[in-house]
C-alpha cells in the first residue's frame, strides 16, 4: 500500500486484496473448495484457481482432494516473528508462572490496529479452554487485556479505536455505550487493574494489568489471569488474583527493561 502524493489516498494492488480474501476465508471455514470460495467471495472460479495455484505453489494452502486447508508454512512466519518479540522474551516465563500460582488461564496481549491481539497464554490443567488461539484479534472493549491499555491510552486514541471499531456487543454484560466505557476505563486507571466480567464470554471472569515500558511510560501490553466467575469470587481468591496479576505485570516491566 502506497500514498498518492496528488490526493493523499492509499493504493492497493487488488490481486493481493483478493489472495488475503481467498486466505481468510479458508480460515474461518477451515477447509472449502474452489466453487464454494469463488461463490462466498463473488470471484470468477478462474481467478480463484490461479490464486489457489499460486498460494498453493508457495506452500501457504494445501489442497486435500477437491479441498484447500491453510498450511503450517504460517505457524514458521508467526513463531519467527513472536521468537523475535522483546516483550514475548520478557513476558513467556513471567506468564507461565502466573498460571502456575494461580491455577487458572494466564495470558499477554497487545494493541494493534484497534484490536488486542493475543500474543501468549498459559493453560493448567484445572483451567478452563476456551480454544482462543495464540494470534485471536478481537474487540479492545470485550476483553481485560484491552481494557488495561486502553485505560492507559489517551482520550482522542481511544476515540479513534471506537470510531472505526466500534462498540459491537458479545453478549448482555458487553459494554456498548461510549460514556459507559469511558467511565468504566477511568475505574480501571484508579485501581490499576481492569476486570472483565462475562463481557464477552458467559461465567468467565477476567483480571487484567498494563504493562508498561519503564524507560518511556508508554503502555507496550497487558498480562490478565481469566476463571470461572465463581471460582474466581470465592473468599479471598479475587483480592489474591488481583496482587499476582499485578506483581507479574511489575516482573515483566522489570525484565522488558533489561532486553
């Protein structure tokens, strides 16, 4: 994607549109054939066969009979980039022992584009699978990963986020009103920590701190710990999550500073 210099609008190549349509639909479908991607995505068979071909030719789809499957080729291009992450070395064992004291899912997310992205997660035996994988993007608003940084971003980018974003709902417990969030974001600055509670998915409760770069302030991600909703309220447990969640966000910052 280039800038026209004469109108200051981006260009893009529409070839390299329609691969990375053909790309996310065999994603979300996880197997389909040819007619049923050119039917999906109003694209001549013939065009999709010779993205197919091509993509396929350089091992990012593989074709199982009358059917295309994404391959592992881009397992090797998102762990090669993540290896090389600064904040995954920092966060990786910071995370899994979180997980260890807590017994319960543990996991690293970033901003990018207006989205959280999940960068990490650790998963005990006793805690609950939710298949969210390594990778997810989702809405900033519905998670405690992106309520720590959006609380920490400022007033004009967090607008930004919801002007092209957004605010669908999850469900009932999703907040989709502007001042609701931007009450609810000034909560989670005072107390330093965020708090999703079922907002996107029914009886999980999740626990979220920012983490930030010690050398410039600047929010870089969050850590959060998430559990069934009432294992996490039992006793002293929320108060005890809350402190770890927090301390490993303190440990990460500490060790981030150091790569």
């Amino acid at each position: 994607m280039v800038a026209d210099p004469s109108t200051g609008t981006k260009k893009t190549l529409g070839s390299v549109n329609k691969a990375f349509d053909i790309l996310e639909q065999i994603k979300s479908e996880g197997s389909v054939g040819l007619s049923e991607l050119a039917h999906d995505l109003d694209i001549p068979k013939s065009t999709v066969h010779i993205h197919l071909q091509t993509l396929q030719n350089r091992n990012f789809v593989v074709q199982d009979g009358d059917e295309y499957t994404l391959s592992y080729r881009f397992l090797n291009y998102g762990g090669a980039f993540r290896n090389q992450s600064k904040l995954f070395r920092a966060a990786r064992s910071e995370v899994d022992k979180l997980e260890e004291t807590t017994g319960e899912v543990a996991s690293l997310g970033v901003e990018e584009n207006g989205l959280r992205v999940l960068i990490y997660k650790s998963e005990g035996r006793d805690s609950i699978h939710d298949n969210a994988p390594v990778g997810e993007y989702t809405q900033m608003h519905w998670t405690a990963l992106g309520k720590a940084i959006l609380a920490h971003y400022s007033t004009e980018h967090v607008e930004s986020i919801v002007d092209e974003h957004g605010l669908p709902r999850a469900n009932e417990h999703t907040i989709t009103d502007r001042e609701e969030l931007f009450e609810e974001l000034e909560q989670t600055r005072e107390r330093g920590y965020s708090v999703e509670d079922q907002d996107r998915r029914q009886g999980v409760l999740t626990i979220g701190a920012p983490i930030h770069s010690r050398s410039t302030d600047d929010i870089i991600a969050s850590v959060s710990v998430s559990g069934p909703k009432n294992r996490m309220e039992e006793d002293d447990r929320f108060d005890e999550i809350v402190t770890a969640v927090k301390k490993a966000a303190n440990v990460i910052e500490l060790s981030y500073s150091h790569y």
